[in-house]
C-alpha cells in the first residue's frame, strides 16, 4: 500500500460524494439562487458585504481549517492510519459537511443572524442563551489552543514569525487598494507574489525574539502570546473588509499552493506505508492512556466535523454570501477540502518507522511540514524552504482561525445581553451589535465591541497559561464536537417542524452528542487531581449539553403532539 494509491482513492471519493449527496442536500433545502441574500438585504458595509465566491471561499476555508485537519490526523495515527482515514472519509462526507452546509443555509435563511437565534426559534430565549454561553465557552477554548499553536510555531521557527508580522501588514494595503483603485483580479496579481516572497525574505530576517532578548522557551512562547492578543483584539473590532477579508483572501492562496504541493509531492514521492493499520485500542496521546473510542472521534476534530465551523458559517460567512448557490461549493466543499487536506496529514506521518514517528508527532504541525518538506524535495525544491513554506502556511490559518473566532466570541458576548427576538424581530436589526432590554449605562458598557473583545482575549489567554497545547487539545476537540452535536440537534429539529427527510442529520446527531461527552468525561477521570481548570471546564459543558439535550426532547415531544392534536381535528 502506498500513500499515492490512498490520496487518489480519497480525491475520486470526495469528488463523487460532492456531486451527489452535494446535490441531493441542495433537493433537500431548497437552495433558490435567485433570493436575495442577507449580504444585500442587510448591507452595512463592516460585516454584511456581499463577496465574490473565490474571495469568500478564503475567508471561510482559511477561518474553518486552522491546525485541526493536520494536528487531528497525526495524534489519531497513534493507534493506527486505518481507523483515522476511515473516519475521515466517513466523517467529512455525511457529518462534517453537511453540519456546515445547513449551518450556512439556515443563517442565510435567517438575515444571516447566529445558530443562536434559529435555535431562539426551536427551543425558546432560554435555549438560545444555554447555547450562547456554551458557544462562547468553546470559542474560548479555539482561541486559547490556536494562540498556544501559533505562539509555539513562532518560537520554534522564527522565520515564520517574520513572514507572518509582514504578511498581516500587507492585508489592509491589498484590501484599500482593491476597494478603491484596482480590481481584485490585479489586486491578486500583484499582492500574491509579494505574499510568497514574504517566504522566502523571512528566511533572511528571522524574529527571533528568544535570542535578541534572551529569553527562556516559555518566555517567549508567553511574549508572542501577548502579541497575538492584540493582533486579534484589533482584528476583531476592525471592518471586516480591512483586515479579516484581505488577510483570509491572500492566506488562501498559501493554503492551496500548499494542498497543490502537498498531492503533487506525495504522487512523485510515492510513499510506501509503514506504520500499521490499527496499533491497538489504546494509545498515549500527550502523555495520557486514551481510548480508541471516542478519543478518534475527538481529537481528529476539523478533519471530519467541528462545532466551529457553524459559528464561522453563521457568525461570519452568511453576512457575505451574495447568491444561496455558493451555499454549496463554501459550506460542503470547503470541508471536502478539509477532508482532503485530513488525508494528506496522515500520510505525512505514516511513512515514517514507528520510532521516527514517536519523536516528530509530539508536534504535529512540524511533522506534517517535515513530511511535505521530503515529498517536495524530490521536486528540486530545498527541503528547509518547503518546511518554513509549510509552516507559515499552517500559522497563517492558524491566524485566521484565531482572529475569526475572537470576532465571534465578541458576536456570542453580544448577542448574549441582547432582547428575545421572537416577537421582537422588528426591534433588533443586526445580531452583531444587539440592544439589550433596559438601556443603561452598565449594559452599554459590558455589550460595547471594545470591551466584550478584551474580555474573550483576556480569559483566552488564562485559558492558555493552564497547560500546553497538548493538554488543552482533548477538551478543545471534545467541545468542539459537542458544539457540532448541538448544532446538528437544531438542524435535526428545523428538518423535523418542515417535514424534510431530518434522518441525514439525527443520525449524526446521536453520534456526536456520545462520543463528545463521552470524550469530556474521559478527560474529567485523567485531569481530576492535575488541572482543575480543564476539569472544571469540562464539568461545565457537559452539564450545559445535558441542559441543551433535555430542552430539544422537550420541544420534539411538543412538537410531535401538535402534530397528533392536528391529525386528531382532522
């Protein structure tokens, strides 16, 4: 078996199930690419801007990818290359995809307001602010983890540092220039050689700020975390087509050259698989003994479905959709595309002897770049020059998922102090900027963009300070999933009251909600004596999950004798 042979059988699968059950879930929802989208509806300028596809695409690929689909893959390939591929493929076509496609379409349905709201609409106000807090409770965790990620690629490869401080600095000159100048076509003709130029000028002028001040490894892993806090708070309170669009649209094109060297390495590099297919049920992941269920369909994450990703759908995407026939290749294709990036993670790793293997996955995303760095090789590229390429592309998405979810922790804070919108539709106008009841002076303040922005990145960054990455991943990606479990609950219930086929979604439903808070539990009985703030986060969720649970029982029995009640009257 070889690595080519896996990758060529995964594209021609993913490509057939997107045609298909793409279009079958197009059937379903009723896409109408001649209804108007909130992007036109509700146009604001700051985050309601009706975008190209090409360019939304990048915004939404670059804001849902992050280091899930390489860091997932490669942790789950302790226990074998079989059991992660499988799910993957499973995972990605009829859980992960289709979680993002209804999430997308139901906040265009909904003037591209949050999941919070449609579920406002299922369950009542006080299920929206359950699911609110849980929300930005998970929103939390992304920062916090993907802050630690960055920080560390930082530290380790301090070129990457250089390229990226470059790279966000050139964003709002490409955005200003293509909004008032020059069009997007020659905006990208420009600004995309400058961007991989970046690359290799930051091989030249590495930021090394461990040596230039002479600071510890975890001083300065903390003083770059400083440094992303303020990154993100400005990128969350400025215009979005100032720096969140620019920046996501420029990343995208390192993220495909990247996808693009990726396959075309791996077909030249060809290689053969030497880790075995299932090593056994347990494995030690982060210096824990961890079960193959439900850790597999935890820790892979991003790779096959995340919770995340509705809240970019909803929170971020929705507003910039300008037809519902985009709906498609951004919501389902851009986790096709995840998938395929899963994929080309594992097979980064599982050509390596299981000693090598040992010692480079303790960093998943260096692995994944050490292992693209010898495919291309072959090609006659410098080894050094594909893994520093590597890695600033998987910090620069890394970045993006970090500004992004900052943005909507701020929306989630928001959205928590603002009014019911049922009944009061009429009075609330944007989701992101929401009224509360009383009009007051505290209330105001609490609810401002400044401050709700400050307080997700202050408790972020706490969050981070509680361990490593590797600790703080498991319950990242166990809440991560259960967020797709709730998710998948609402849509479940919105097929349902409509009298769609709500089967494609209940089933994953049921999935997702065991094993995440199996997973949850799993992390309480490792950490009850070492990390109080891990276990106290995951006690939280899952009784915020419970809660969530019991209250859509609740309104589906509701529902279904109102249904009798109708047929009883007939």
């Amino acid at each position: 078996m070889s690595g080519t042979i896996i990758l060529l059988a995964a594209l021609v699968y993913f490509g057939v199930c997107y045609f298909l059950y793409g279009g079958y879930l197009k059937k379903v929802f009723g896409i109408d690419p001649n209804r108007p989208t909130p992007a036109k509806t509700n146009y604001d300028g700051v985050d309601y801007v009706p975008s190209h596809p090409a360019v939304l695409f990048g915004h939404h690929f670059s804001s849902i990818a992050g280091a899930g689909p390489i860091v997932g893959p490669i942790m789950a390939a302790y226990f074998g290359w079989l059991p992660a591929l499988l799910w993957i493929l499973i995972g990605c076509v009829f859980v992960g995809a289709v979680h993002d496609f209804a999430a997308l379409f139901l906040s265009v349905r909904h003037q591209g307001k949050s999941i919070g709201f449609i579920i406002e609409k299922l369950m009542g106000y006080f299920g929206r602010q359950l699911f609110l807090i849980f929300c930005w409770a998970c929103l939390i965790l992304v920062v916090a983890i993907f802050g630690l990620l960055v920080a560390k690629t930082f530290v380790d490869t301090p070129a990457v540092a250089s390229a990226s401080i470059i790279f966000i600095l050139l964003a709002p000159i490409f955005g200003g220039l293509t909004r008032k100048l020059i069009s997007l076509r020659v905006g990208s003709f420009i600004f995309v050689p400058i961007v991989f130029l970046t690359v290799w000028l930051s091989t030249y002028i590495p930021c090394d700020i461990q040596q230039f001040f002479n600071l510890t490894y975890e001083q300065s892993i903390f003083a770059w975390l400083m440094f992303l806090g303020v990154y993100v708070f400005i990128a969350s309170v400025a215009p979005v087509q100032w720096l969140l669009q620019p920046r996501d649209y420029l990343s995208s094109y390192l993220l495909y050259a990247m996808i693009f060297l990726g396959v075309i390495g791996i077909f030249y590099f060809n290689p053969d698989v030497q880790m075995e297919a299932f090593k056994g049920y347990i494995a030690n992941l982060g210096g824990s003994e961890l079960n193959l269920v439900p850790t597999l369909f935890v820790v892979i994450a991003c790779g096959a479905c995340s919770g995340f990703h509705s809240l970019v759908a909803s929170g971020t995407t929705s507003k910039q959709i300008r037809s519902e026939k985009d709906i498609l290749p951004i919501g389902y294709g851009g986790m096709i595309v995840e998938g395929i990036l899963g994929i080309m993670s594992l097979i980064t790793v599982i050509y390596l002897s299981d000693a090598d293997f040992a010692k480079i996955a303790v960093n998943p995303a260096h692995a994944f770049a050490n292992g693209i760095g010898d495919f291309v090789e072959g090609l006659g590229l410098p080894k050094q020059f594909g893994v520093i390429f590597i890695s600033l592309s998987i910090s620069a998405f890394m970045m993006t998922s970090l500004d992004t979810a900052t943005r909507l922790g701020r929306f989630c804070w928001q959205e928590l102090f603002s009014p019911s919108y049922i009944n009061k539709e009429e009075d609330v106008s944007s989701v992101v900027t929401p009224a509360p009841k009383k009009s007051n002076i505290l209330m105001k303040f609490i609810t401002n963009s400044f401050v709700a922005s400050v307080i997700v990145v202050l408790i972020a960054l706490l969050m981070a300070q509680s361990g490593s990455a590797s600790t703080v991943w498991p319950i990242f990606g166990a809440s991560n999933q259960l967020l797709a479990a709730l998710t998948l609950l609402a849509i479940t219930l919105y097929l349902k009251t409509k009298g769609l086929n709500y089967k494609i979604t209940f089933l994953p439903t049921i999935l997702m909600v065991v094993m995440s808070i199996w997973g949850l539990f799993e992390i309480i009985v490792q950490y009850w004596s070492k990390n109080e703030v891990l276990v106290g986060s995951a006690i939280f969720l899952i009784f915020m999950a419970v809660l969530l649970v019991i209250l859509s029982l609740v309104v589906l029995k509701r529902h279904l004798l109102e249904l009798s009640a109708k047929g009883a009257n007939k």
